[in-house]
C-alpha cells in the first residue's frame, strides 16, 4: 500500500469515528420559558407580553394553547415569569375548603388554607416534583371593585410571601381577559360579566365559585363568582366560607417542555 493510500484511509476512518461521536453526543433541545415567547401575540387567544410588569408573559384568552400535563394530570400556564419560571393553575378544584376558620387573617399568618396546600397537598404530588420551587407571591390587599389595575397591582406587590403552593391574584384574573376595553379593570370586569365571561379561560376553567390569594382590608378575601345571572363576577367573602381550590405553583427556569400546549396535545416536561 503507498503512504498516500494509507493516509487516505486512516484520515477516513477518524473522520468516520470523530462524527459517530458528535453525533451521539447531541441532546434534543426542549422548549424552554425563553422559546415560549417567541409565540407571543397581540390579538386573539395566547400568550401576551404583560404591560404592567416588565419581562412578564401572560395567556389571555378564552382558551389558549396553555396546557400542560404536570403530575399524570392536566394543568394550565398562568406565566411566563420574569425570572424565566413558569406559573401553572390546576385545571380542576381538588375540593372546597374555608380560606381561614376564624374571621382574620392574613395569607402569610399561615392561613388554614395555606396551611393545608403546602403541609397536605403538596406531599401527594409525586411527578416532577424536581420542577416545584418555591417563589415570592404578591399577597397584598386590594380595594373593592377600583378602576385602576396598575394601582391594583402595586397594592397586591406591597406584601410578599414566600412559599410553594397558592392562588391566583385577583389582579391575575383579570389580565386573563383580552378584552381589555370592556374588562380590564376590577369595576369594568363586574359592571360588564355578561361580556367579560366569555373572553377569560380562568372564568372557563370552573363552573363552581373559587378562592383566589387577595384580600381586602376588613379581613375579607375574594372569590370568583361564578353565576352567570348576577352582577358581580369578583366578591370578597367572609374567610370561614366554603370555596372552590384551584392549586397554583411555579416551576423552575430550567425546565423543558415538549409538545404545542393543545388540549390534545399539551406541553409535557422532559427536563
């Protein structure tokens, strides 16, 4: 064999190995919070980029392709956060409970219901339990049925707690709305229920009444009301009252996803 043949073929056979082993070292990328956005949109059903807080991406809608299946079970993207965490609802009541036996109290005392969600409903959670993390939640009181969203939302910003398992803010409500004219504020949301229901899939996620996180100033704490027939679509209710629960928690920054968000094929944890 000549040394030109000879270096021929040893230069073919590393080529050969060296891609083999590129190739077996290439990882399938997941969908990451960051790809997320890049789905945003600015009319219809979908993922928004949130006007009151910077770097933070909603789904508005009346059913946006927000799936996604967490524990063997189906759940639905809140957020986009703008620590790159991703904030999901469960998509169904794990039963009604009081928000807190006695008459005061804040979220943070701990409430009995918060009690109950982070010392007995997140121990039966036993799937991508690696994803949970604990986050600062905005627990801050509000004023009954105000014109003022971005007002609103300071004052839910104002008091912070640190925990797993919560609720939904009133203000989170809200924004889930894409119909901002008639529906973006707390007093537009109630004044107009026959309009505002059917553009907000957190009021088509339930038909039963349920908690959210927010409180107003006489130790009352408010629910989604769900009757079509009545006014008011958001009440503050007495705490010891029976209510819906819909569990919200954060998954961490670094998990990745597979799938479109579809009900029928909704995003699904790989990493």
């Amino acid at each position: 064999m000549s040394l030109l043949l000879f270096l021929c073929v040893g230069y073919a056979a590393f080529s050969t190995t060296l891609s083999l082993k590129a190739k077996g070292n290439i990882k399938q990328k997941g969908i990451t919070s960051e790809d997320l956005k890049e789905n945003v949109v600015e009319s219809g059903d979908g993922l928004y980029k949130d006007i009151y807080e910077d770097e933070r991406y909603i789904y508005k809608g009346a059913n946006p392709n927000n799936y996604i299946t967490f524990n063997n079970e189906t759940w639905r993207i809140i957020s986009v956060e703008a620590d790159k965490t991703i904030k999901i609802i469960k998509n169904e009541t794990i039963g009604s409970r009081a928000w807190h036996i006695y008459e005061k109290s804040i979220w943070s005392s701990p409430t009995d219901l918060n009690t109950y969600l982070n010392d007995e409903y997140l121990p039966t959670i036993n799937t991508n339990t690696n994803k949970i993390v604990s986050h600062t939640w905005s627990i801050g009181q509000i004023t009954n049925n105000n014109s003022d969203l971005s007002e609103q939302i300071i004052n839910e910003n104002e008091t912070l707690w640190t925990g797993t398992v919560g609720l939904i803010t009133v203000s989170e409500y809200i924004r889930a709305n894409t119909n901002t004219n008639d529906c973006g504020n707390f007093y537009l949301n109630n004044t107009n229920l026959d309009i505002c229901r059917h553009n907000n899939w957190l009021k088509q996620m339930s038909d039963e009444n349920f908690w959210t996180i927010s409180q107003m100033a006489n130790d009352l704490a408010f629910y989604i009301y769900i009757d079509f027939d009545t006014y008011y679509g958001i009440q503050g209710s007495m705490l010891f009252e029976n209510k819906e629960i819909y569990p919200v928690l954060y998954l961490s920054s670094d998990t990745t996803l597979s799938g479109s968000g579809t009900r029928e094929n909704p995003y699904t944890i790989t990493n």
